[in-house]
C-alpha cells in the first residue's frame, strides 16, 4: 500500500497529455477491431496497448481513492484522544506475542536437546547390539566347528563299530573254517594211529625216515606260523599307534572344547554385566524423563534391543549346554579308548610270554609217536601246525588268546 502511495497521490492531470485521447480512442479503434486483419500485425498491438493502459490508468485511480479514504481515517485517528490508548494495548499485545514466541523458542531448543540426546544413546545402544551381534556370529562359528568336528568323531565312531562288527564276523568264519580243519585233522590223527597200530610190526626202518619228513615239515610249519604271528604283531601294533593317535586327537578336541566353553562363559558373563548395565540406563533414563514430564515412548528402542540381548543370553546357554554334552562325549570316548588300550597291552605281553615256552618239541613227540598222555586243551588249540600252515588256523590261535575284549578294541582302533 504504501508502495502505491507515491503513484497515486500525483493527480490525473500530471500523467503524460497521450492518455488523454483515450477516451476517444476506443470509439476510434471499434470499428478497427472488426478490420484487424486487414490492418495487420500493428493494429492489433495498437488495440492491444491501448486496453492495457485503460484498465492500468483504472486501477490508477481505484488506489487513488483507496488513498483518500485511508488519509482520512489516519487524520481521524489522529485526532481522536483513544488513539494512544489502542497503540499501548497493542504494544501490550506485542510484547505478550514476543515472550509467547521467546517461550517456545526455549522449548523448541530442549525438545531438540533432549532427542539429539536420545538419538546418542539410540546410537550407543545400536553399536552395542552390533557388537553382540558380531560376538555372537563369532561364537555360531565357533559352534558350528565344533559341530562339524563332533560329526566327524561320531562318523568315525560308527565306522569303527562297522568294523568291529566285521571283524566279528571275519572270526566267526574263521572259527568255522578252524572247526572244519580241526575235525578233519583229528580224523587223519585216528586214521595215522590206527594205522601205526596195525603196522607196528612193520621194519623200523621207515621210522626214522617218516620222523625226519615230519620234523622237516613241523619246521617249516613253525617257521610260516612265526612269519604271520610277526605280521600280525606288526599290523597290531601299528593299530594300536592308531589307537595312540586317536586318543591324543579326542585329548585335544577335549582341550578345545574346554577352551571353547571357557571363552562362551566369559562372553555370557560380559553379556550379563551389559545387561545390567543396560538395565540401570534404562532405569536412570526413566528417572529422569520422570522427572523432567518427557514421554516415554522413545525408549522402547533401547527396551527392543534389551529383549534381543536376551535372547541371545538364551541361544548362547544353549549353546553353552550342547558343548558341555559334547564334552562329556569326549570325555567318555577318552576313558573308553585309555581302558581299551590298557587291555590290548596287558594280553599283548601275555600273549607274548606264552609263546616264548618251547611247547613245540614236545607236541611233535606226542603227535608222532602217538605215545603217552594227550596234549591239553589249551595246547591242541594253540598248536601252530594244525592248521597245515594255513594263516586262518594261526589267526585263529591267536584272537583266541587275544579274547573278545581285546578284539573289540582292536575293531575300535
């Protein structure tokens, strides 16, 4: 408005003397409107120019009246004694609008402090949940390590039950093989008896002859038995470095798994001690929005990341339990495999012992001769030439002495 003041305090009578005609004008140019297309281009901006400046010149003079009603008022305000009244009744208003505005502007700057304040703790708190984030990632891995190892002993475990079970058949074959030879030796025993009974008086020449043959023969018996116990020994032996082997291997997957489980607890007791203090923030906070009449619905991140926590606190005893199982698996493996090994040593040297006595000689009289009281029961088993130097009669003789347990060790290594 008061931009316009300067324009329309000047009268009609100082504007340009060209104006002046446009009253005449439109008269002039109606007929000039219906022959615009024969004027062309320049009498269509002519009559164009020309409305502009009637309806400007209109609105010239609207604001000049405009002008007159507003002086008028202003001299009669003026005038009036109310006039200083209403400016302190606004000034009053003014100043009750800036303390208003002030006000706010006080709440607005703790309203933004307090949520830059919450937004560093919502930050604090996402950091934390990313560390126990990664911690328990680390600790999955971890975990599915030990799995995978645990896989690997239960698959080895099952092979070696495989193999025991084979090797119980293996003998169970070879038992009916050493039966089958047995009775069919005892039978070529009768019938060599029976028949140096109807030839005892045949010429005692032959005797000597017949005992070298034998004795040749029960010699390279002997030596073929001796060969395949020596191999035997050799594979046991090398089954029980295996055993050896074994054993160190659950020692140290035992280690592990205790190291592993210590490293868990630590992780679970810093989980707790976060928690708690956690849990005293929590409580701290609230206090304090208590206090200061803040609302409390911000806080429901930190509340969502405090569950999480827990929930991992839960997965990891689980987790914490399932190794403890394993361990105690271990620990049985480790006692089993030590007793195992105990036992295949101690009938090991046993069976070593026996067959240092020379047992040999005397079998090879008893059995030419036919003469004098029969062999026992335990050296007709353990006789290395009944088995006509075959290997299944001396395996035989020799799981025989080994014993049930010991051969199930041995399936087991």
């Amino acid at each position: 408005m008061n931009s316009c003041t300067p324009l329309c305090s000047q009268p009609l009578a100082s504007l340009p003397s060209f104006p002046l005609c446009l009253g005449v004008l439109p008269d002039i140019l109606l007929p000039g409107v219906f022959l615009c297309q024969a004027l062309g281009e320049e009498s269509l901006q002519m009559w164009d120019l020309n409305k502009r400046l009637e309806a400007y010149l209109a609105r010239v003079k609207f604001l000049e009246e405009e002008n007159e009603v507003l002086r008028a008022e202003i001299r009669s305000t003026k005038s009036s004694p109310a006039g200083d009244s209403w400016r302190v009744k606004y000034e009053e208003e003014l100043r009750a609008l800036r303390d208003a505005l002030d006000h706010a502007f006080r709440e607005k700057c703790t309203a933004e402090l307090a949520r830059d304040n919450l937004y560093e703790e919502v930050q604090q708190v996402k950091s934390k949940c990313q560390k126990e984030q990664a911690a328990r990632e680390e600790a999955k891995k971890q975990l599915s390590l030990s799995r995978k190892e645990l896989e690997e002993e239960r698959r080895a475990q099952i092979w070696l039950k495989e193999r025991a079970v084979q090797l119980e058949k293996e003998v169970e074959t070879l038992l009916e093989v050493h039966e089958e030879e047995k009775a069919g030796l005892d039978q070529e025993i009768a019938s060599f008896s029976h028949n140096l009974e109807s030839f005892r008086c045949a010429p005692v020449a032959f005797q000597p002859v017949e005992v070298e043959d034998y004795s040749k023969r029960l010699s390279e018996i002997w030596k073929g038995a001796v060969e395949t116990y020596k191999t035997e020994v050799l594979q046991l032996e090398g089954s029980l470095c295996q055993a050896k082997e074994n054993l160190w291997k659950a020692v140290e997957d035992n280690q592990q798994s205790q190291l592993q489980l210590r490293h868990l607890e630590k992780d679970l007791a810093g989980l707790k001690a976060r928690k708690e203090m956690l849990e005293e923030s929590l409580a701290q906070d609230r206090q304090g929005s208590g206090r200061a009449g803040v609302p409390l619905t911000p806080l429901c991140y930190p509340q969502l990341a405090m569950e999480a926590l827990e929930q991992e606190q839960q997965s990891l005893r689980v987790q914490i339990a399932r190794v403890l199982e394993d361990r105690q698996q271990l620990m049985h493996l480790k006692m089993s495999l030590s007793l195992e090994v105990a036992t295949y040593r101690t009938l090991l040297e046993a069976e070593s012992t026996r067959l240092q006595m020379p047992a040999g000689e005397f079998r090879l009289a008893n059995g030419v001769r036919g003469k004098g009281p029969p062999a026992p029961a335990w050296y007709r088993t353990a006789s290395p030439w009944e088995g006509s130097g075959n290997e299944a009669g001396f395996r035989h003789i020799l799981l025989h002495f080994l014993g049930s347990g010991c051969l199930v060790a041995i399936g087991r290594c």
